[in-house]
C-alpha cells in the first residue's frame, strides 16, 4: 500500500484543528476508544506546551464539557496571569 501525497479538502471553509477535535468529540459515531486519545492529546499539550496556544484557544478549552480539559486550560490560564499582571 503506498500513500499518494494528494490534499484532500473536506470543507470548503477552512476549520482550525481545536474545532475539528471538537466535532470529532461531539459525534455519537467516534468510538471512545478515539474520544480517549484526543482528550488525553490535547490535555498533555496544554500541561506541558500551553504556550502553543493562543489565550483564545486556552479560554475556549476552560469551556470544554469533559472535566480535564478545562481543568488543563484554567491551570496554562493561571500561570498567564502572572505574566500579564507584570506588563
């Protein structure tokens, strides 16, 4: 099997990797096992690189329904405030 480097778009309108986690999420056909995988992802980004993501992103993570999300994002949100207190 051999994989061809083709683009595929699945939208016309371009969608950020956050929302299309989201939706990924959101969708009652994705198995648990792949909903597991994303959580644990995106929570190990924002505990150990959180600076990758914009102030937005980490505010519209703290809002996130499954509980360590948000705990991950209020946690990079704080260690924000100091900095931003400084300037």
């Amino acid at each position: 099997m051999s994989c061809d480097k083709k683009i595929v778009l699945i939208r016309s309108i371009p969608m950020a990797t956050l929302e299309a986690f989201r939706c990924v999420l959101d969708d009652a056909r994705t198995p648990e096992i792949i909903r597991h995988h994303i959580i644990d992802a995106l929570q190990y980004a924002l505990r150990n690189y959180g600076q990758v993501f914009t102030a937005k992103e980490v505010e519209w993570l703290a809002a996130w329904d499954d509980p360590r999300i948000p705990l991950a994002a209020r946690k990079e949100l704080d260690r924000r405030e100091p900095a931003a207190a400084a300037r």
